[in-house]
C-alpha cells in the first residue's frame, strides 16, 4: 500500500535548495562566458594582426616589382620622368613612375609594355587614417601626348588604416636621402631616378613605424648642362 513521504526531504528539493542551484549555474555560466569572450578577443586580435602583416608584405612586393622593372628612357621624354615628393594626404602623387609592371590581370606577361604607376594617399574610412593606393594608366596613354586625358587612373588600395607615411629618395652621388626628387634638365649631372626609395610607414594604432627600403637598377642616363 502507498504511504505518504514521511519528511520534506523526501518529497524534493527545498526552495533554499533550488535557489543555491540556480546562483551555482549562474556563476558558472558568467565564467564560461567570459573565458569564450576573453578566447574570441585574442582570436580577433590575432586574425587582425595576421591580416595587417599579410597587407604590408603584398605592398612591399609590389613596391619591389615597380621599382625593380622601372623605365625611364634616356631623360628626353617626360613622360618617363621619376617624380618623388614629400607624401601629402591630399591624394596628390607622392611617387609617380612608369614600369613594366602591372597588376591588370589583362596586361602582358612578357614585360614589353611600359606602365605610369603612381602613389598616393587617400583619405581612409575612420579618422586620422588614410589608404594608400597604387594607381596605373594603360601603356597606350604614354604612346601620345596629345590624347593622354583619354585613359583613366586604375587603383587598388594596398594598405588601410594607414596613419603616417613618409619617403625619402637616396642620392647616391651625395650620399644622402633627399626629401624630393625631380629629374630635369636643369640639374646637371643628376641622375634620372633615385639609388633607393624608402617608405616610413605607421598604422593608424601604432606609434613604431615600419621601414621599407628598395634598392632601384643603376640608372644609364645623366642629366647633364647643353
């Protein structure tokens, strides 16, 4: 025959009881949440940094493929000229060149085609950072003078939340980096492009920037006085 539990803690838990339980669960809960929270963060933060790193070493090699198959005739044309100036974020060119390299997959693979590439740095998506951004006209732009407003500027950021750049132009004959560099007539016994060009580049949240030296050919031409 059925008998009725004789106490309380037969029958179940106690309301005491219950809610010991649930503060235990709650407790443990805020734990696991924070230690997923606290794992996801580095994740995110890691993923970033592996990203920033992957975006500088791109830019680096194409940087070092530019300047590596570098054009600049025997200084009578100018539109072959090296322009090297000091990097202004207005989205005015701080370095502009022409070159055989492209990042069009259309172009030519056998590097006969020779390219105006040009850098700049624009205005980026927060504030206080910019985009740095490599820009080439078609080769047939640099075939006429006349008719050289007919072929666009083609971009494609290479670096984001850029912060500061700054460029430098090594001199070799003075052994020295100079701030700008223009070849011209003008300067006597100036070479038509620079030794090296190097880049001091800093991110938006970093305060140690990051130094990219390239070494150009030697250049066969010398400006020289008529």
């Amino acid at each position: 025959m059925w008998k009725r539990p004789s106490s309380s803690a037969e029958a179940g838990l106690t309301l005491l009881e219950l809610l010991v339980a649930m503060l235990l669960a709650a407790v443990v809960g805020m734990a696991v949440y924070a230690m997923h929270d606290s794992a996801m963060g580095a994740y995110q933060h890691a993923r970033e940094a592996r990203r920033a790193g992957f975006g500088l070493n791109v830019m680096v090699e194409v940087l070092n493929d530019d300047l590596r198959s570098i054009y600049t005739g025997d200084g009578a044309d100018s539109r072959f000229s090296f322009q090297g100036k000091a990097v202004d974020a207005g989205g005015e060119a701080f370095l502009e060149f022409s070159c055989a390299a492209s990042l069009d997959p259309k172009a030519g693979t056998n590097g006969t085609e020779i390219r105006r590439v040009r850098y700049t740095l624009a205005e980026g998506k927060t504030r206080d950072s910019y985009d740095l951004v490599r820009e080439e006209r078609s080769p047939f732009a640099l075939k006429s003078e006349d008719r050289d407003d007919d072929y666009e500027w083609r971009g494609v950021i290479l670096a984001r939340d850029v912060g500061e750049v700054e460029a430098a132009y090594f001199d070799d004959l003075n052994n020295s980096f100079q701030s700008e560099w223009q070849t011209e007539p003008a300067l006597s016994n100036r070479p038509l492009r620079p030794a090296a060009v190097q880049l001091s580049l800093a991110k938006s949240d970093e305060e140690t920037p990051t130094v990219i030296l390239i070494q150009l050919p030697p250049a066969r031409y010398l400006y020289h006085k008529p």
